[in-house]
C-alpha cells in the first residue's frame, strides 16, 4: 500500500507542538489551580499528553474550576462524571495499551500478537495501577477490595477503549509501515489518534457505568456524582455533610451496596461491549491486516 505523503509529518510536527502546549497548561491548571483529587491531575496530564489539544479542550470544559463557581458544583452534571470516569479510565489503559505496542513492535511481533499483548496489558495496568492502587482509599483502604469491586467496571470500560483503539491502530499501520515504529513520529501519531476514538468510543458507556453508580466520576468523597477535591480539604471542612456516609462511599467504591445496577443488567452490558470489541476487530479485519 501506498505510504502517506510526505507532508503528513509536518502535520505531525505541528499537532505535537499544540500537544506539549496543552500538557504544559493543564499541567499548570491542575496542581496550581484545581482542587480536584491527586489521581484525577495525573489523569487529565496523561491523556492529553496523548490527546492533545482537544483533551485538554475537554478538560476545560468539563474540569478546569470557574472563577465564580465551586468545583464540585461545576462538575456536579452527569456528563462531567462521566467525562472524568472516561479520562481515569483511559489514562491507566492507554498507557498500558502504548507502552505494549512500543514494546510489541520493537520485537517485531506480527499485528494480531501486538493487539493481544496491548489488551492485557492496557487492562492489567489500568486495573492494577489506575484503578486499585490509587482508588483504594474509596474502598476503605483494601487494595483486594477495590480491585474486586472494579473489575468487572474497568473491563467492561477497557472493551469499549479498545473497540476503537484497535481498528485505528490496525488499519493506520497497515498503510503505513513506519507507522509500525516507536522511533517514527507517525507510530506516535496513530497512538494520538487511537487514544481520541477509544475515548470518544469508552465514553457513552462510562456515562452509564457512572449513572448506575459502578465507577466514580469527577473523583470525590463529599458526595457521590457531586464533584469532590482533596480528601484532606473535605476531612478538614467543618461543615457536616448529612449526605456523606455509607451511600456515598458505597457509590464512591464500585461494585458496592450503593450501586444501582442489578445482574441481568451488567451481563446485558456485557455482551454490548463485547459486541463492540467485536465490531471493532471486524474493522480492523476488513482495511487492515494482521500479519504485518
């Protein structure tokens, strides 16, 4: 197949500039302006890392704190919660998921093993790291217990993240075999690209994960869905918050008592994300090829 034309890397050029613009800002905002929790900076940091310009337009919009509004009441709407569980979620799988591929590529592994080796991987770290071990806290402090109770949220998440990951991935590197290297700006390109349609993929079913009370959104233990900051700001505010407690923890931590979700529900969920998955390698089978 024909290769892209040369002036694609100018392009590239171009959009990574605005990218390192973007990291640098929401950099800035977030640790210097933005009382919303540690786990949820380091997250809008990484996907725009990845994202570019346009996540960190989503970050202004949907996080960034107004000057005449309180965070919590900004982010309260559910498609802020939903936008925020989105970007914890694709900040642990889309490092995984570039991480493997840059790995995967350098040996040389044919397409069909990078694809499995960045599932596992994208799942693992995101649950592992993104999910477990920095959301322990909500789960009263038992890395077993949040990773128990965020399994079956992240994978259902991770599936619909690599619904549009993979054919993006597939069928861009097909057409352009540079594209297949960590050290070409165009293997980094189809990783910005890829990362902008799993979100955009992830993102209606994050909506409903966050609306059923299966993950958090904004991140906060003030009140579930309502926005949050610090936990130690929320511990030292001497205003009691009749709405706190075992609800808003419940919700705060995954599978809990809080949930609004029953079983058919979930399996129903289920089977439509991996339907999409499905779809997706479908995708990838049709305009691209796996034994690259």
């Amino acid at each position: 197949m024909p290769s892209p034309a040369p002036w694609l890397d100018a392009v590239l050029i171009g959009w990574f500039v605005l990218t390192a613009l973007s990291v640098a800002y929401v950099a800035w905002d977030a640790f210097t302006r933005n009382p919303e929790l540690r786990v949820m900076k380091w997250g809008w940091l990484l996907v725009t890392l990845y994202g570019g310009p346009i996540m960190a337009a989503a970050y202004v919009l949907s996080c960034q704190e107004p000057a005449n509004e309180r965070h919590e009441d900004f982010v309260r709407p559910l498609w802020k919660q939903a936008f925020g569980s989105a970007i914890h979620c694709m900040a642990g799988d889309a490092t995984g998921v570039i991480a493997a591929a840059a790995i995967t590529t350098a040996l040389g592994l044919p397409m069909w093993q990078d694809v499995i080796a960045e599932y596992v991987f994208g799942f693992a770290f995101g649950l592992l790291i993104f999910q477990a071990l920095f959301m322990r806290d909500m789960a009263g402090g038992s890395y077993w217990g949040a990773l128990r109770m965020s399994f079956i949220p992240e994978w259902l998440s991770m599936n619909a993240v690599m619904a549009g990951m993979i054919p993006t991935m597939v069928v861009l590197m097909s057409r352009d075999m540079a594209a297949m290297h960590a050290s070409s700006l165009r293997f980094w390109g189809v990783m910005s690209l890829a990362t902008l349609v799993g979100f955009a993929v992830a993102y209606p079913i994050n909506l409903w994960l966050v609306g059923v009370r299966l993950k958090h959104g904004m991140g906060t233990v003030r009140a579930l869905g309502h926005g949050g900051h610090e936990v130690g700001a929320d511990r030292q505010s001497a205003t009691p918050m009749p709405d706190m407690g075992h609800d808003a923890m419940a919700g705060m931590s995954g599978m809990a008592a809080g949930a609004r979700v029953t079983g058919p529900q979930i399996a129903a969920m289920t089977v439509l994300t991996l339907i999409m998955l499905g779809a997706g390698i479908i995708v990838a089978t049709l305009f691209g090829r796996w034994a690259m």
